[in-house]
C-alpha cells in the first residue's frame, strides 16, 4: 500500500513540477493562467505572460549535454524567481523555454504594459550576468515576448503562443530583445520613453515657462492667477500639458519638474513684489502632484524657496488633488499643518472628482476648493451638474471655505455661479494663460 501511495504520489509531481529546473511545468501553467485570466475579467485588470527564451543554451547542451545543460537550466530558474514578485509564477516549457505570469498589473493598459516591461528589462539584466556552470563561465542572450491578457476568444494555448510569437518581431521592436505580440502597444511605450527623454532634454535646455491664468472675484478684480507650464519643444514647438504632465507623473521626471515650477513660481512672485504688487492680489496658485507633496524633505525645500526669495508666503496657495487626501491622508495632513505654519495656503483642485470628496473635508487643513471644470462644461444644459455645483458651492460656504470656479467660459455659467454663491473664478471667459510679459501687463494695469 504504501508502495502504491509513494507511486502516486511521484506521478502528481511529475505532473505538475519539471524534474531539471523544479518549476511548475506546462499542465501547471495553463491551468495558472486560465484562473487568472478569470479573476482579472472579473476585477477588470490587466495581466502579462513574459515568453523566455536563453539563446546558447541549445549549443551548450549539445556539446556537454545534460552534464552543464541541466545545471544551467536550474541556474537560470533560480534567477528568475529571485526577480519574481510574491504573486507572480514562473514554469519552464521544454528546453530554455521559461514563462512568467504576471498577474494583476494595473487597470489601464498602458500601465500594465510598463510594468510589465520593466519586469522583464530588470529579468533581462540578470540573465545576462556569467554563470558558472561547472567550472566553465557561461553568458546568455535572451530574447523576450511579451503578451498582455484578458482578451476576448484567446484560451490559455492562444495567449501562450501569442507571447512566444512575440519573440519573432525581435528584429523589429522598438526595445533590443524584447517584443511586445501587439506592436500598437509597443509603439506607444516607445513614445512614452522618447517623450520622458525629451522632458528631461528639455528641463536641461530651459524649453519650459510658466505662463498665468488669472482668476477674478465678482467685480471682475485680478484677485490671483494659478502659475501654469508651457513647454516649446526645441524641434516640436508647443507640447500641450495633457501630453506630458501624465508621462512625468508616471515616472520620478515629476519631481525635478515639478521642483522647476516651485523654484521658477517663487522667483516670479519675488519679482513682482519687488516692482509692488497690487493690494487686491492675494494669490498665485501652484501645483503640486502627490508624488512631489510625498517626497521626503518636501516641507524644507519650501522652506529654503521661501527664505532665498522672501515671497510673502501668504499670497502662495498649493494645489493638491483628491487623490493624496484619500490615499495617504495621515502624511499629507501633517506635511500640509507643517506649511501652514509658514503662512502657506492650501486649495483641493479639481474639487468632485474622487469618490470620497464630501467625507474628508471637516478634518482637512485647506482654505479653498476649486470645482472642477467638468462639472461646468454643460453647466447650463445638464440639471444633474447644476444640483451637484450649487451642492459643493453651500457645502464651502458651511465650512467657511472659499471656492473657486474653473473652466467659465460663457456669461450664463458665470451668472449662474455668482447666484448660488460663488465668488471666484476661472476661464476662457475670465482670461486665457498669459505669458509672463502679457500677464504683468495685465496685473500692474494703471486703473
């Protein structure tokens, strides 16, 4: 009996486990990937199969056979493992074919494909490192396909040989060894990559500026102006914002271009209190992203702007997003008290869109709300946007909250808007970003 048990139990093992590299073998693997094409349709998440293949293993293993062949093949999986998440599952095919699940990326596809890239560069690195195999120094060459899942009508099998497919568009990818099955997706990480590169070119050749959008009180006074950024592209000219402030923030390039804004912001308003600005000035709006609020030594580089420059810290509002509030409140509460102390004041951007706005606000340390843009746009042809801005607009005035308006651009939003209270305001109506010349125009204006 126990003859038979031990049996048994080796045949389980040798169906699921490969005997060289003590990996999960194919059986495993694509019952691994229909569970978790599964669960991410369900949670609506990407997920990756990183296809591997070891160049010089074949000719290894053919003039030493299984005596440095087998080794290597469990060197190699060793390695792979060590690069490996906690969730992530690795399995070996046959011969140097090895796959790594990647399971619950991101949400938007082209999150999930960078992640899922940077996993396999950070792979790709270490294979190349010398084995020492026996005695004998052994350096690889991989090459790599990658394939993103769900998809609709592709099976375990389909998506499998979709990645190892991939490895065919090699000498035509955008990334040396690695290839994508979908070349569209490869295409547009490479834009991403060129356009984080030409950011930083950018930051080094002073191709930013700031320009200025102002914001009026009800008598149409210049009350303020948020300090915007423009980038003319050395080759390119204009590069609209919505292009790449969303690469930067997706990468560290947001924090020195950020700390440019902060710097160039603190400066210009120097300068204007050097030449006397205006008693009725009261603001010049920066933003500022999580990541740079969350920073280490965030506080005491705004501390040192504030001393080098000896702006009136009061007349400095900082924009931050919902987003930091709900997910890292404790550290943001404490980081915003530490700059209030200063005389800084704090505005909630694009106030109503996260999905906890209303909860938080009692305990917040912010003076402003600014209502997000969206909610004006069809301000005078959608009800259910009127209900929901004259909501925020007596919520603000409960809580002794000044609140700002952006995105007015007709005289039947901003009517609209000073009869249920609003008191300020932004827009095309209001004025488009100014340059720094036009702007100063505008502010020292004789009346």
């Amino acid at each position: 009996m126990s003859n038979y048990k031990e049996q048994q139990d080796k045949l389980i093992y040798q169906a699921q486990l490969d005997a060289v590299t003590q990996l999960p073998n194919r059986n495993q693997l694509l019952a691994h990937i229909e569970k978790v094409s599964s669960r991410a349709k369900y949670q609506n998440l990407y997920c990756a199969i990183v296809f591997i293949e070891c160049n010089q293993y074949k000719s290894i293993h053919d003039f030493d056979g299984n005596y440095r062949g087998d080794p290597l093949l469990y060197d190699i999986a060793r390695r792979i493992e060590k690069i490996k998440a906690e969730h992530d599952f690795i399995a070996h095919l046959s011969g140097s074919e090895f796959v790594a699940v990647l399971p619950d990326l991101h949400k938007q596809q082209d999150k999930a494909t960078e992640v899922a890239l940077e996993f396999t560069q950070k792979l790709d690195k270490s294979l190349k490192e010398v084995f020492v195999i026996e005695g004998k120094e052994i350096i690889l060459s991989c090459a790599f396909g990658i394939e993103l899942f769900p998809m609709a009508d592709c099976n375990a099998n389909d998506l499998l040989r979709q990645s190892q497919k991939a490895i065919i568009f090699s000498d035509e990818n955008h990334f040396s060894n690695i290839s994508f099955f979908t070349k569209e997706i490869e295409e547009k990480i490479q834009k991403r990559k060129q356009l984080q590169k030409q950011i930083h070119h950018g930051l080094d050749n002073d191709e930013f500026s700031l320009y200025f959008q102002p914001r009026v009180d009800i008598e149409g006074n210049l009350i303020g102006a948020e300090a915007l950024i423009r980038w003319m592209h050395g080759s390119q000219g204009w590069v609209n914002p919505s292009e790449f402030i969303p690469v930067a923030e997706d990468s560290s390039l947001i924090l020195p271009l950020g700390d440019w804004i902060l710097k160039t912001a603190f400066k210009q308003l120097a300068e204007w209190q050097t030449i006397g600005l205006p008693d009725t000035f009261t603001r010049l709006s920066i933003n500022v992203s999580p990541n740079q609020l969350l920073q280490v030594g965030f506080t005491d580089l705004i501390k040192e702007y504030l001393e080098s420059t000896k702006v009136d810290a009061n007349r400095i509002e900082i924009e931050i997003t919902e987003e930091v509030l709900i997910n890292y409140k404790a550290l943001a509460i404490n980081k915003i008290n530490r700059l209030r102390e200063l005389g800084f004041c704090f505005a909630i951007d694009d106030f109503g869109t996260g999905y906890s706005s209303f909860s938080y606000l009692s305990v917040l340390p912010v003076s402003t709300l600014k209502i997000d843009q969206s909610f004006i746009a069809d301000l005078m042809q959608n009800e259910n946007q009127q209900v929901i801005v004259t909501m925020i607009i007596k919520m603000a005035q409960s809580l002794k909250l000044e609140v700002v308006a952006e995105g007015v651009e007709s005289q039947q939003q901003l009517t609209f808007l000073i009869e249920k209270g609003c008191t300020q305001f932004q827009g095309y109506l209001v004025g488009l970003p100014m340059a720094k010349q036009e702007f100063q125009t505008l502010l020292f204006k004789k009346t």
